[in-house]
C-alpha cells in the first residue's frame, strides 16, 4: 500500500453517487490534463465532480479507510481534510445571497 502522507489530498463530491471522495494531487493533475472532469479517488472510484460550490457529500467509506490505514501525523491528515473543507465553505458563503428585510437599504 502506498503512502498518503507526504500527498496533497483533496475533497470532492461526486456527481454520480453524491459521496465526498478523497483526491490526491496527481490525480488531480491527470484529471485536468484529460479535461473530462473525472478524477480518480483512493478507493479507485472515477469520480465525476460536482461544481465546487456544491456542499460536500457523505464521506466515501472506502476512502477514509484508506486514508485512515496509512500512517502520517494525525495534524498533517486533518489540516489537508479540513482546509478543502473550510475553502469550500469560503466560497459558498462569498455566493451566498445575503438576506434583507423588505424596503431595508443594501448593506455596504
């Protein structure tokens, strides 16, 4: 088995079965060089991505076990996970309409 962590990971929903899937950077890469939006996960699923202002789905079981199986530091594990998590929580809350009362000016 391979090591993940010396590897970018990224999250990312699949539009197909609507799990959150894990993504190394090379994958990454081969995806985007192909241009077809298919990137392919740990657990070997081919994952078609969803726009990245969708919300993340239910986490791909067969990923985190992977990547839970493979030993690096706990810190350096989460950080990776979580800063996907916290950019695309970044970026949907920049598109999200701001709610206003009726006749109330625009904020700003």
């Amino acid at each position: 088995m391979s090591s993940y962590s010396d590897e970018w990971l990224l999250s990312m929903t699949c539009a197909a079965d609507g799990l959150d899937h894990l993504v190394t950077a090379e994958a990454m890469a081969v995806g985007q060089v192909a241009r077809t939006g298919v990137y392919g996960a740990l657990c070997g699923a081919q994952v078609l991505s969803t726009s990245m202002m969708t919300p993340p789905g239910k986490r791909c079981r067969d990923c985190r076990a992977i990547f839970t199986a493979t030993p690096s530091p706990p810190s350096q594990r989460s950080d990776v996970v979580w800063a996907c998590r916290v950019w695309r929580h970044v970026l949907s809350a920049a598109k999200a309409p701001t709610a206003r009362r009726p006749g109330s000016p625009p904020p700003g």
